[in-house]
C-alpha cells in the first residue's frame, strides 16, 4: 500500500545535486530540495527542472508548520554538527503533516571526524549511534516504524522511516515558532 499521494508535497533535505534521489522523488512528487552548496543547488537546478530548490542550512531553513506528507535525507543530516541535530528533528517533526513520513540515514556508530581526502576533498562527518537516534526520534515524538542497515566500505549507516502520529504530540513543541 503506498504510503503517500501522487503530487503530495515532499522535502529532501540536504539534497546534494538532486541526482538520482530527487529526481526520481520529482517524477511523482512536488518536491523541494534543500542543500548548503550553491554548486550543489545550481547543478540540481539544471538536473530537477520539476523540483524547487532552497540554498540553505537545514539547521535554520523555515517552513510553515505541516507543509510536507514526508521528508527525506539520505547521507546529510549526519554531516551537520550533532549537538544541532535534535533541532533539525523537532523542525521536520513540525513541517510534517500528522502522519507524515521521515526518511533519513543516521548513524550506525557513533563518530564525529573529518577524513582529509574524501573523493578528492575533506570530508565531516558527526553522527550518534543507531540506539540513541531511535530514542532520540522517539523523544521528539515519531514512531519508528523500521530500520535498515545501509553496509558501506567495512562501515556503514542505519536508515530509519518514522512518522508524525496522525493527531499532533503535545510533547513535540506544537506551536513553538522557532
Ligand atoms: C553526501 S551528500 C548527499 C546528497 C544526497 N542526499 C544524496 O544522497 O545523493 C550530503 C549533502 O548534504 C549537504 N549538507 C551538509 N550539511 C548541510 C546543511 N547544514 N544544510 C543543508 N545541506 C547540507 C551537502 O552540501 C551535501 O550536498
């Protein structure tokens, strides 16, 4: 059974060049791709002609309080610091619908660090282990609904689909204008 409608409203957070998620997001999707990267937002610009982009840091973008039927961020939010990460989550709890969806890669291990050559530049990665982003999501008031280990080199990340519960938490911060 799908879990969202033809031409719902879709968030993908730190959307890189918008190859190959938000495209095929934005073949069924009205979508909006979010990233740090001027470069990144213009290649994506040219690629995703259907999505809308922002230039912009997750971690003080705005939205109107439940915008988005889902949200996704596959390989981001682990590269933002992880004391800004619980407020990112409270933000997309708040853009989603009631029973609106999360997608998102988080870690698998905890590790904060930089490698000095990653495919040709330095690299930052900061992220929590999978238990305490599973408490975390539960805290902000999302019910966990799987996750997948994602292998990568001898490492890799978890990936977690959440949800908003279908009536708002009164523990979320409803209200808050942050
Ligand atoms: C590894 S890439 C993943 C891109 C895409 N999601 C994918 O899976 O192909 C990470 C992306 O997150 C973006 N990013 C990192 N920190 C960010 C932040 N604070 N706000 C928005 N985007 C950010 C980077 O610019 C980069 O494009």
């Amino acid at each position: 059974m799908p879990l969202l409608n033809v031409g719902d409203p879709v968030l993908d957070l730190g959307c890189g060049c918008g190859v190959p998620a938000t495209a095929i997001l934005a073949e069924l999707y009205a979508v909006t791709g979010v990233d740090l990267s001027p470069v990144q937002i213009a290649r994506a610009r040219r690629l995703v002609p259907a999505a809308e982009f922002r230039c912009a840091d997750m971690s003080t973008v705005e939205f109107p309080s439940h915008c988005f039927a889902a949200v996704v961020a596959f390989f981001s939010i682990i590269h933002v610091p992880l004391e800004e990460q619980p407020a990112i989550f409270k933000s997309i709890y708040r853009w989603l619908r009631p029973g609106g969806y999360l997608l998102a890669t988080v870690g698998s291990v905890a590790w904060t660090g930089t490698e000095d050559d990653w495919h040709g530049a330095p690299m930052y990665w900061s992220h929590a282990d999978r238990a305490t982003y599973l408490a975390l999501l539960k805290e902000t008031g999302f019910e966990v609904l799987w996750t997948r280990f994602i292998p990568e080199g001898t490492g890799g990340h978890t990936l977690v689909l959440a949800r908003t519960p279908t009536l708002p938490s009164p523990a979320s911060g409803e209200g808050d204008e942050r």
